[in-house]
C-alpha cells in the first residue's frame, strides 16, 4: 500500500508541475501577442501620398547610386531612413 500512494503522490506532483508550466507558457505567449498588437497599432498606416513620396525618394538614391555619387554603404543608410526602419 505504501509503494501505491507513493506512486499515486508523484503522479500527482507530476501533473501539477506540467499544469503550473503550461499555465505560465501560456500567460507569457498572450503577453507577448498583445505587445505585437500594440506595436502594430502604434504605427501609423502610410498614406499614399507619404509612399509616393518615399518612392521618388528611393528612385532619386538609385539614380544616385547610380551615378556614382551615393556608395553602397550611403545608399544602405539614406534608404534605412527613408524606410523608417
């Protein structure tokens, strides 16, 4: 009878541990959902004039890359801040 409620007590505190960890999983992975929500809501929709003007932005750094006058790295970098990224 001991052996048994050993056995029946592990099983026990072997589902409690499983239950507190799913738990914990799951409060972190909802936490981490609603920050991207957030993110995603806090960023403002491009208007279409504000991407056509990006666009001929990007079009004027290609041309000057281009040219010779943008280097790759200067490029990379005017582009980063057009983007925004």
């Amino acid at each position: 009878m001991p052996g048994l409620l050993r056995g029946i007590a592990r099983t026990a505190v072997i589902a409690g541990t499983a239950t507190a960890v799913s738990n914990r999983v799951s409060r972190r992975q909802a936490g981490r959902w609603a920050r991207q929500e957030q993110e995603q809501l806090a960023r403002p929709e491009p208007t279409p004039d504000d991407m056509d003007t990006k666009l001929s932005r990007l079009r004027e750094l290609g041309e000057l890359k281009s040219q010779g006058v943008l280097t790759e790295e200067e490029f990379a970098e005017q582009k980063r801040r057009i983007l925004g990224q």
